[in-house]
C-alpha cells in the first residue's frame, strides 16, 4: 500500500500535512472541466503509459528502446509532466511533441507558464523550472501551455493528477484514493503525479492498493498509475511505465534499468540543484 510517507514530496508544498491534502480551489473540481484535447477512440487499443519524464533523456531513451521491442502496442499516451527536475526539457519535448503522442498536462509543465502555480514549488523544483523556461523558446511553451487537463481514450478517464483535480491532486493514501474512484463510474481512470506506480480499486468492499511487475487484472472502476519515466519514487530507481491491454483486461508494470550517471550529469552540469541528482539513485 502506497502510504504518504514523503512519497508525495513534490514539488507543491502541501498546505495541510499529508501531500494529498494541498486545499482545491473550487474553480478546479471534478466538475468544471471539459474531456478536450484529442479524440475519443471507440475501439480500445494496446497503449503504453509513460508519465512523469522530468526532462530525463536517458530514461525517455531507455523506455523507447523497450517499447521499440514491443510491437503489439498501437498508441502511446503521455500523462504529463514532460519537463522539470532534468536537465534535457527541450529533447524530451521534442520527442514526446514530435511523435503526437497524445498528452496531458502536469503541474511542471503548467508552472513553466504560470507564474502562480510556480510559486507554490519548493527551492529545488522551483529553480528547475525557472531553468526550463530559460531553455524553451516561445513555440515550445507554447505547446505545453496548450496540453489539456483531462481527456478520455477508449472509454478511460486521463489526468495527471486525480479525476477532480486533475492536475494538483496526488493520489497517495485511501481517503483520496476512495473519494476519486466515486468519481469515475465503472470507468478506468489512468494517472501519474504521485511517481508511485500501482492500481487502486475496491475489493470486497475494501480498498486494495496492487502493485507487481508484469501483468495484473484490471477491473474498473480503477485508478492506475504508471510510475514514473524520469525520477521514480517507489524506491526503485529504474524507470517506470506500463502496457494497458484492454481486450484482456490487463495492466503490465515495467521498469527499465537506464544510465542515471549521464542524467545526473548532465544536471550538475545544468546547475541544477544537487539534490535532483543525488535523488535519482534512491528512487525518491
Ligand atoms: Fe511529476
């Protein structure tokens, strides 16, 4: 079970103690969205879920090269956060914009536009970003301003953060995790944020939080988190994503073991924050 033990030590400095807890402002409520941004599919298709990039080439490289043995899956999608925290903001956009994959939007990537949202960062997750911006010419944040903050495909919800509060709100505990899935109907919802990867569904009446490596039954309503590509936080430092197979009704967990030595120095030599180096050797 994923706990909000410093799990959720992001970016946003929660205003009540637990990460799950940072207030909504009503304007961000499950209600007061539009699914915009790209098409609904009516036939479900086998799609990987990358989330979480962070500006990490070589963690993006190293699930490319994975998928690229894959040739079953049909779409990916990208749940957002595409920059922040690494040191290759404009390579990881290149990509994730240059293959059309669809994609949502992520606190970093909205704060790299929205002056508010960045100062509710901390120190290090702050100076990364102003950095960023310094890297992006107009046209790319553009394309970062403009990714939408819900969507659905082949019937299942898609948000960075959570079903009412979808790009804020980290789904790290029960209690969030339970008043979410009321939201979402007999519908999947996939997620990032938390950098936690793992499925949460009832089951016999209780809340179930599972987690595995390979293939696990999904059953909606579900909220399932990919992990994170770019800086995991599960205390397994290998890049995190997953294969959704919707005719047999399965979600495949994968990590994949990358070159942190070249992501961390390329961060040092960024000037980036030491500590956003140091921390991807821990998985935290
Ligand atoms: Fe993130």
């Amino acid at each position: 079970m994923a706990t909000a033990d410093g799990h959720g030590t992001d970016s946003t400095v929660p205003a009540r103690g637990g990460p799950g807890e940072r207030p909504l402002a009503p304007s961000r409520k499950f209600n007061s969205g539009h699914w915009v941004g790209f098409s609904t599919r009516e036939r479900p298709v086998r799609t990987a879920f990358l989330s979480d990039i962070h500006s990490n080439w070589p963690a993006l490289e190293a699930v490319l090269e994975d998928l690229g043995g894959l040739p079953e899956v049909e779409q990916v999608i990208c749940l957002g956060d595409v920059v922040g925290y690494g040191a290759d903001p404009v390579r990881c956009l290149d990509h994730v914009r240059g293959s059309g994959w669809p994609t949502l939007v992520g606190n970093h990537d909205r704060a790299c536009t929205d002056a508010a949202v960045l100062g509710w960062f901390n120190a290090d997750a702050a100076s990364a970003i102003r950095w960023t911006i310094e890297q992006l010419d107009g046209e790319r944040l553009g394309w970062l301003r403009d990714l939408p903050e819900r969507s659905e495909r082949g019937g299942a919800l898609l948000v960075h953060g959570s079903p009412r509060d979808p790009i804020y709100e980290y789904i790290l505990d029960p209690y969030t995790a339970l008043e979410n899935l009321q939201l979402v109907g007999e519908r999947l919802c996939f997620h990032g944020h938390t950098h936690v990867p793992g499925v949460f569904h009832v089951e016999q009446e209780d809340l179930a939080h599972d987690y595995d490596l390979g293939a696990i039954e999904l059953r909606a309503p579900a909220l399932v988190n990919p992990g994170s590509v770019g800086q995991p936080r599960d205390g397994d430092p290998d890049a995190s994503y997953g294969l959704w197979d919707p005719e047999h009704g399965t979600f495949e967990f994968r990590r994949i073991p990358y070159d942190r030595d070249r992501a961390k120095r390329a961060i040092i030599e960024a000037g980036l924050p030491g500590r956003l180096a140091a921390r991807l050797d821990f998985g935290r």
